[in-house]
C-alpha cells in the first residue's frame, strides 16, 4: 500500500471516528463543533467525501442547524497554491505558463476535483484556467470503491437515498466530469447554440 493510500484509509477512519461522535451526543453544541470538525476533514480529503458533504447541505428542513455548517463546502473549498498545480497545468499544455499567458491569478475557486485560476491570454483575452487535483481520478475511483461504507458514517444519506442508484450515476458520469476536454468541447456547443438563440436566451 502507497504511502498516499495509507493516508487516505487514516483519513477515513478519522472520519469515521467523528461520526460516530457526532451521531452518539445528545447535545447541540458538541454536535456542532464535531460537525465542524466533520465539515473540514470532508473538505480536506476532496473527491466523493466532500461531494457527499455537500449533499447534506440540500436538506429539505431549513430549520436544521446543520445544513449551514455543511453549505460550507459548496464554496469554502480550500485551493492549493498555484505552484503546486503548475507543473500539471504546463504538462498538459507541454508549454511553460509564460508561454502562453501574460498572466494568472494565483487565488483560485476550488472544488471538490479541481480548481479554477483567472488568467489572461498573450493577445489580451480573459480565460479561466480548469485544473484538477494531482491524483485525482484514482482518488475519486478509489473512493467509488468505498461508497457504501460512507453511507454509514453520513448516516443522514441513509433514510430516502438509494445508495446503489448513486453509484451507477456517478460511474456513467464520472469519466465526463473528470474529461476536461469533453467539458471544453460541450462548452463551445454551447456557445455556438447560444450565439443563434440569443433570442432564447
């Protein structure tokens, strides 16, 4: 076992150990904080466990407390600093960033597979420069393996989810949300249609 994926396995039996805290207290306020507590490891550990996270934030009650703390990972996500995902971004490109921008941002939107850099163009246009996460893709396989064992320490997705249901989805849809260029390729589509239609728009 890689030193990555024993790291991951300790990060799941942290997990784990939060949510069954979580679950066993009676009082609000320790419930929050081991929430909190949840909410940031989810956030860490990215891929499917952050996405389930964010799941629990559609709760249909708006009184519940929880749904708050868990709306955090919709867009509190924390980036990685661009160096560390400059050596991905120029290896798909097979160019230096100065090759090809005359400028980036190093602040990004981070999300739970990737994130998303402001950048400029050598002729002056703006762009958005996508990412993902280094090892993302056996990451997130690696949890789609382990997605019935996270119905239990999320025990919320237990009552009305149909785990197996998810499961499919997520396998038809996985390899398009993780192919950037099938992403690019529906976005000018999209762009193409929306230029003819603007009157629909």
């Amino acid at each position: 076992m890689t030193v990555s994926k024993i790291k991951r396995v300790a990060s799941y039996a942290a997990l784990a150990r939060d949510a069954h805290r979580l679950r066993s207290s009676d009082q609000e306020h320790v419930r929050a904080r081991v929430r909190s507590h949840l909410v940031a490891r989810l956030g860490r550990m990215r891929g499917l466990p952050q996405k389930l996270g964010q799941m629990l934030s559609f709760g249909h009650d708006h009184d519940d407390p929880s749904i708050d703390q868990y709306a955090a990972l919709q867009q509190d996500a924390e980036p990685l600093a661009l160096d560390v995902v400059r050596p991905i971004i120029e290896a798909a490109w097979g160019r230096q960033l100065e090759d090809v921008l005359s400028s980036i941002e190093p602040a990004a939107y981070a999300a739970s597979l990737g994130q998303v850099h402001r950048a400029t163009l050598m002729d002056g246009r703006s762009v958005a420069v996508k990412v993902q996460y280094p090892g993302i893709r056996e990451t997130v396989m690696a949890d789609l393996k382990m997605l019935g064992w996270l119905s239990t320490p999320l025990g919320n997705l237990r009552q009305g989810f149909d785990m197996a249901a998810y499961r499919e989805t997520i396998l038809e849809d996985l390899e398009r949300e993780l192919d950037y260029d099938y992403e690019a390729n529906q976005q000018r589509a999209f762009s193409g249609w929306a230029a003819s239609n603007e009157s629909l728009i």
